[in-house]
C-alpha cells in the first residue's frame, strides 16, 4: 500500500442502532438486500457508533482497496464490496469528475459489536453519511437510507430518528414519526453477554429462508402485526403495542428454532429476563420484551415504570448492563474537502 495518496476528503458521522419492534428476518432479494418481511423500529439514544472516513486519490496504476477497521481491526473486504460498489456508482452519477478513489474507515462503538445490539445498523448508517460527506456529496434520508441499506438493511432505518419503517421489497426506509412523538417511551436495554455471536444474522436469515417449514407463515403474519403496530404506535397505545412486540420476537424466534439445523441465539439468562418481563406484567407493570440475533434482552416501558423495573432488575439479576434509552435521533455527521 502507496503513502503516496493525496487526502481528497474527510468526514466523522455517529449514528445509534434501530431496534426493531416488528421484525425484520429474511430476504426477499439477496443481491439487492432487500427485506421479506415489513419491520417498524425505534432509534436508540443511548448506544452510538462513530466512523471516520478518509478519500483519498491513488496515485496513477497503483492497485487499492477499500478498507474498514472496527476498533482497530481490519475487516474482511467482502462484506462491505456491494456498500462501496453502491457508493462508487452513486458518486459516479453525481460527481462525474471525481475520478478513482480508496476510502479508509474507522468505526468504533461504545457497546459491543455483533451481540445483537445491531451494530450494524449504526455501523453501516454512519459509515454512509461519512463517505457521503467526505466525497462533499449531500442527499436526501431517503437515499442515505437506500445506500445504508446495501451494507445492512437495518441500517436503513438507523438513517432517521424517532420511529422508522422499513417496508418488505422496500430500498429505503422511511420515517413514521421523530423523536419527540412519544416522551414517555423508553427502552432499557439488557446486556447480558458481550461476546461476538457465532452465526451472522446474514447467515441465520438465510438458514431460515431455505429451511425453516414456518417461514412462510412468518413472511404473512409479520405484514399483519406491522399494520396494527403501526395504529398502536399512532395512538402511543403500549398496552396494544406490547402484545404485538413479543409475537414479532417470538414467531421470529420460532421459525429460526425450526430450521434444519435449528438457530438458538438464546442464553438461560435470556429466558429468565423474558419470564421476570411476565411476572412483572402479572403485577400489573406494562413492560414488554423483545431480543434479536443474541443473547440480549431490550424491555420497551413508559417513564414512570423505569425505576421500579430498574430495582427489580437489579435485586433479581447479577452482571447485568443497564441502559435507559430514549428514542434518538438522526446520525450527525461533519464533513471537508481538501482539495
Ligand atoms: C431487525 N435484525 O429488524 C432484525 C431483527 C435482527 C433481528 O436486522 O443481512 O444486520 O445486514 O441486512 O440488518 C439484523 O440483521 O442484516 C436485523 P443484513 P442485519 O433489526
């Protein structure tokens, strides 16, 4: 590798995950990543990836690559080629004289990557506002989204704050409401084991797209559960809300368990989170659960629960990360051209 580039540009975005209350799990197209199933989230205010990027110009002949560090490490080429293939077209169309460039990008997030705490949805968000702004490119959400999209679907939705959709076939999510819609909604977020999971969702979604007997009925249910979420989230409803969550995590859960072989991204600490969710309803708390490809417990609740959720949790559980979080809102990003 030349330290012959000449730095065309720079640029630093954050961006949180989106949480999905209704599901995202499956593809209706691999090649353009494109969601089987409609999936509604919410933006979290309290987990953030930050990303620097740097363009730089090689110099004439010389052989490059794009390349990606996630704390430090280098990342394999092949999961981010479809994002800077999508990127180098788009840049084509708008900036016809830019010419060859590399990019070079370092993320970095302040909750574990891979775990189930979508890190990718932050991770690919922030990385497209980046190389957006360091090539001085400035686009509507909507296409940010639709290039997010390419690295991550739910990415996709991670371009917005507040509460987002991101509707089956669909190259783009679209907002439903900001961060100010529902004061009162929180999301605490569980942290049970930091560790990297051992399947990819890429690859677990796909198991279950080929071999899982249930998935059909998943594909036409979750369509159902996104129209009366969307209608609970319209009238800031939890109670009606929740039902619909925990059958949006369970009935995904339940189709990756009847794959061939099965996908269990479950820990025994996973199930005692979900049962104390049940006793806590018993006793008259709303307060609903969901998880996605790990081991980690997301409880959604109103303001005015979150402290006696918080004291119960803490004298029933050991070793547990809390955060409360709000919605949040959009990635930030800054931006310069050198040249
Ligand atoms: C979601 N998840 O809606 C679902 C629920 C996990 C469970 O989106 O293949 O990293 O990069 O598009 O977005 C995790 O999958 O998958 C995910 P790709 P992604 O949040």
């Amino acid at each position: 590798m030349s330290e012959n580039f000449g730095v065309f540009g720079t640029a630093v975005s954050t961006a949180h995950p989106s949480l999905a209350l209704i599901k995202y799990w499956g593809k209706q197209n691999i090649a353009l990543n494109l969601p089987a199933t409609p999936s509604l989230a919410v933006t979290l205010d309290c987990l953030t990836t930050e990303t620097h990027v740097e363009i730089s110009r090689p110099v004439d002949g010389e052989e490059v690559s794009d390349r990606v560090f996630l704390d430090g490490i280098l990342q394999r080429e092949d999961r981010f080629a479809p994002f800077f293939t999508g990127f180098r077209k788009l840049t084509d169309k708008m900036k016809p004289g830019m010419g060859r460039f590399v990019v070079t990008a370092r993320s970095s997030s302040d909750f574990p990557t891979a775990a189930g705490l979508a890190s990718s949805a932050s991770g690919f968000a922030a990385l497209s506002c980046a190389c957006t702004a360091a090539v001085g490119l400035e686009l509507p959400a909507e296409e940010l989204s639709a290039m997010a999209l390419i690295g991550s679907a739910s990415a996709a939705r991670s371009i917005y704050g507040g509460f987002t959709r991101l509707d089956a076939g669909s190259k783009a999510a679209v907002s439903v409401y900001g961060e100010n819609w529902w004061p009162e909604f929180r999301i605490i977020v569980l942290e049970l084991e930091k560790e990297p999971k051992n399947l990819s969702s890429r690859e677990a979604m796909e198991r279950t797209r080929l071999n899982s007997p249930y998935y059909q009925a998943w594909i036409d249910d979750s369509r159902v559960l996104m129209e009366r979420s969307v209608d609970a989230l319209g009238g800031r409803n939890l109670d009606a809300l929740g039902p619909l969550i925990r059958n949006s995590y369970l009935r995904m859960f339940a189709t990756m368990f009847a794959a061939d072989p099965p996908i269990i991204y479950w820990k025994p600490g996973s199930l005692a989170i979900i049962q104390f969710c049940d006793r806590m309803r018993s006793d008259g708390f709303s307060v609903w659960e969901t998880m996605d490809a790990g081991p980690q417990v997301k409880l959604f609740c109103l303001q005015n629960d979150v402290p006696a959720i918080r004291n119960r949790l803490i004298g029933e559980f050991n070793n547990l990360n809390i955060r409360i979080c709000r919605p949040g809102g959009p990635p930030s990003v800054r931006g310069r051209i050198e040249t």
